[in-house]
C-alpha cells in the first residue's frame, strides 16, 4: 500500500503538478534562456501587459456571461431530462439514452456549418445568442447524463416520499432534489464551463469573429507572443472555471438545508 | 397513471427542443453539401489524395490516442482506485481538466518543443549537446504532438467516468474467482470487463468522436501536411474559393457518418445477450 501511494504521488507530480507550477513560474518570470547563462527574472509585468489588453478584459465578460447563460440552461435541460429518465424501466431506454448523447458524437465542426446559413436567416450569426446556442451542443448531454447518474443514486423512494407528502413539483425540486443534486451541479459548473471556454472554431463560425471570445483572443496570439505572456494567459484560463464555481457554490448556500459557514454548527 | 406519463413527457421536453438544433445543423450540412448536385461533391473529395490522406491521419491519430488513453486510464484507475476516494488526490489527477484542450496543447509545446523546458533542462544538466539533437515531437508530420496532448488530457477523463463503476464493484467477486482458482487475469476477465464494458465502450466513442473531428489542438500543434480532417474541411469552408464549401460540407457528412455507423454497431454489440448475462442487467 504504501509502495502505491509513492508511485502515486510520482507519477501525479510528474504529469499533473509539475507542469502546473511550472507554468506558474513561467508566467511571473521572463522567458526563459538558460542556455545563454541567465539567471531567471521574476515579476508581475506579463500579468500587467496582459491585463493592459483592452481586449482581454472584454472577452473575459463576453465569455463569462455566455458561461453563465450556457450553464443555467444546461442545469435546466438536464434536471429534467434527468428526472424523466429514472423512475422507470422500458424498452429502448438505452436507444433513447444514446439519442440524448448523440449530440456529442456529430462532430460540432459539421453542426456550426450546417446551421451558420440559418443563423444568418435568424439573425443570430455574429451575435453573443447565437454563441450560446452553439455552445449548448457539446455540453447538454454531458449534464444529461450527470443529472441522470445523480437521480439514480438518489433513489425512487427519496422521490416518491415528497410526492406522498403532497408537496408539488416546484417545491419538491427546489427542497428536495436541488439539495441533493449538488455534487451533481458541481461538476456540471466545472464541465460546462470548461468545454464553452474551449470553443474555437464553433464560435468562430457562428459568431463570425465579431463574438470576441477568450479563445478568440488566445487563438491568434499563440505563435508570436512571448512564452511568459502567454503563461499567464493559460493561468487566466483556468482561473475563470474557479472563479464561476466559487460563484455557484455561494449561491448554493441559498438553498434549503444548507450549511451556512456564519452560523454555528455541530 | 396516464396523466404521470404526460408528466414524462413534459420532462423531456426542453431535452428535445435542444435536440432540435444538431439534428438541424447536420440535417443542413447534409444539404448543403449535397449542393443540389447529387454526389458530386462526395465523388471530388473520395477522388482527391488531399481527403483521402487526411481522413487516414485522421482515424490513425485519433484512434492511437484515444485506445492509449483509455488502456493508460484504465490501468491508473484500476490500480490506484483505492486511493482516489479521498478529495484531495483526485483534484490532482484532474488538473488537466481545468484547461481548455488548446491551452494543454500549448503547454505541450511549453514543455516538449525543441526550445522547451524538456530540451533546455537537458542542455543545462548537460545530457544534451544542442537543442537540434531534442526529437520533433511538436508540429511533426506523425501526429505525435496531437497525440500526446490528448492522451494527457483524456485520461483524467477515463478515470472520471471509470472511478465511479469500480467503486462499485463487490470484492466479494474477486473472492468467489480467487476460491474457484482463478488468477489475476481471470478476475479481469470476468468481474471488472463485464461491469465496465459499457463505459468503456461510451468512453471510445466520446473520446474517439472528439478527437477525430475537434480543430482546435490539431491547428495548434499539427503540420499542414498530413493534416486532420477538422482543420481541412476550416480550410475548406473559410478557404479563397467559394467553391470549396459544398467540399467542406461533404468532409464533414462523412466524417458523420462514419461514426455514426461506429456507434450503432457499438451499441449492437453491447446489448448482445452475453453480455447483459454477464452484467446480470434487469431488461
């Protein structure tokens, strides 16, 4: 046992926390040559450089509102496809579990194409509702499916107890279920948003590149600005995620039966 | 009774709304490549050594990939599962997680490029001479810059939809094979497939899908020739030629089509009855 946990703890270092300290360094040092025998110059200036980019601040909100918009209609889609999908057993509920995660299998690149005309027709290319829309394909079945897991791990009976005890839809969801589908939401916060900060192409199709998306801005900047810059940029990257998820997690103390940090506990 | 089954259906509702949009989406790629011309365009692009070589860099590159990630996830789950119940590991096995695909694919370059920290820290402990003596790994004609960033960023993902079926495997299984003289094989074979033949199968697909067809990591750190099918068929639609795009579109049907085939077959495989005995679903 404890032979695993040092080849655990190797191998994690190795792959997963090195590289991210040592893009942390990078991102507050100068480039570094250390062939030429200099030392490492440490700093903030590739942050103050980066955040002196009108640019970046404006694609930050651009896509933190779309990351917000995309996540509260895949919580609504998936809390309740969720709910449809447990309580009972019939045939075809694998085709239609495999429906629901089609989405996700058709390449998103044929999908932005295929509707770019229609957004046009709309009016909805080139602008922030149609980002949105685009960005609903990869994620909703992602939420489906961790809505559906969440729900079959709470049980029948915690559903069918509010029910007896006359309590309506509404109030069942939001005293019963949303309490315990909060893991659920967790990871449907951190996946959604993640994968909306990932698009490039997709936005840059259905938003024309008039959408100004962090990816946007990243995309273009990658073969000639400076190492360090675009550390901090990748930083930033990942910044964003924990920033909306400490956001969600405030809101979740909100609801009910939750354990609020200001009061006392046992 | 009827009016919980309307219920239902109400539920799912929003799910089909949503739905509406990648079945429009395909439906109009479909279309548009089509271009009022029958298969014309299908017939120029299965003609052109361009599509051809790009669509079996493609497979090759995606299927490498995705069969590496899963066999090393797989094996990181299986053996350090135990450990991963606690918070604090699991965060860091899922960093990766954290960063869009393209800013992994740009750490890649980071550390793995000629000129990155992998090449200068050898320079510095002198085991290499030059940075020209560092293999291409990044921006190479074999895919293996693609490769290997998604491999790193896929597996987190395998462990995540894996942890949750070994945590729910009875070890009690493994006691009935090791009394009946079964060897470590043996209890692979015939407690942990069965149970996670399924996930693994969806996670091929999720990952094999993505991979194929994402544009973002291959236009990062691939070469312009051989190239992947996504970043042909962005050429191809934003290319000089208006021409092009009804080829764009064809590109991408049958890159759809393709895996769509690969999921039916997949899902008819797995609802074999053999392996619902072996799972002991409940129809």
């Amino acid at each position: 046992m404890i032979r695993k946990k040092v080849l655990f703890l190797i191998l994690t270092l190795l792959f997963f926390i090195i590289p991210l300290t040592v893009l942390l360094l990078q991102s507050i040092s100068a480039p570094w040559r250390f062939h030429t025998g200099q030392g490492i110059d440490w700093g903030w200036q590739e942050y103050s450089t980066l955040f002196q980019n009108p640019q970046l601040w404006e694609a930050t909100f651009i896509s933190i509102g779309i990351g917000f918009a995309v996540l509260f209609i895949n919580v609504a889609i998936g809390l309740f496809t969720g709910k449809a999908l447990t309580p009972y057993a019939y045939r075809g509920k694998a085709w239609l579990e495999a429906l629901l995660l089609s989405p996700i299998l058709i390449p998103s690149l044929a999908i932005a194409m295929g509707l770019h005309l229609f957004m046009i027709r709309v009016g909805l290319a080139d602008t922030i509702w149609g980002v949105m829309l685009i960005h609903l394909v990869p994620t909703v079945p992602y939420s489906i499916k961790i809505f559906h897991n969440s729900y079959q791990q709470i049980g029948k009976a915690m559903m069918e107890q509010p029910h007896i005890l006359g309590a309506g839809f509404w109030t069942q969801v939001f005293t019963v279920e949303l309490p315990l589908l909060r893991p659920a939401i967790r990871s449907v916060t951190f996946l959604t948003i993640v994968i909306s900060l990932s698009q490039y192409a997709i936005t840059a199709i259905i938003g024309g590149g008039r959408v100004l998306t962090l990816p946007l801005v990243f995309f273009p900047f990658l073969n000639n600005a400076n190492t360090s810059i675009m550390a901090a940029f990748s930083i930033w990257f990942a910044l964003i995620p924990v920033f909306m998820y400490i956001i969600i997690e405030a809101l979740m103390m909100f609801l009910p039966y939750s354990r609020l940090p200001w009061r006392n506990h046992r | 009774m009827k009016l919980f089954k309307n219920r239902t259906f109400l539920l799912f509702l929003p799910a089909g709304i949503f739905l509406i949009i990648p079945f429009y989406g395909f439906i109009h790629a479909v279309i548009q490549s089509l271009g009022g011309e029958g298969l014309a365009h299908y017939e120029e692009i299965l003609n052109s050594e361009r599509f051809l070589s790009s669509m079996w860099f493609s497979i090759r590159t995606a299927g490498i990939a995705t069969i590496v990630s899963i066999i090393l996830g797989l094996g990181f789950t299986k053996w350090f599962h135990p450990l991963l119940t606690k918070t604090s590991p699991r965060l860091m096995v899922w960093i990766p997680m954290l960063f869009p695909h393209f800013v992994w694919g740009y750490m890649v370059i980071l550390i793995l490029s000629e000129t990155g920290w992998t090449a200068q820290a050898f320079i510095a402990a002198g085991w290499l001479e030059d940075t020209s003596n560092f293999p291409v790994w990044t921006r190479d004609p074999q895919g293996i810059g693609i490769i290997i960033t998604y491999v790193w960023k896929e597996i987190p993902l395998v462990i995540l939809l894996l942890l949750p079926v070994y945590a729910s495997i009875h070890p009690e299984y493994y006691a009935l094979v090791d009394s009946l003289g079964g060897n470590a094989w043996h209890r692979f074979t015939t407690v942990d497939l069965p149970n996670l033949l399924p996930v693994l199968v969806e996670s091929f697909l999720i990952i094999f899908s993505f991979t194929l067809a994402a544009y973002e990591v291959p236009a990062l750190i691939g070469t312009t020739f051989p190239e992947m099918i996504s970043v042909l068929g962005y050429e191809w639609f934003y290319g000089s030629s208006w021409e092009d795009r009804p080829l764009a579109f064809a590109a991408m049907v049958l890159t759809s089509l393709f895996l769509l085939v690969l999921t039916l077959m997949s899902y008819y495989g797995l609802s074999r009855p053999k392996w619902r005995a072996m799972r002991s679903d409940r129809p």
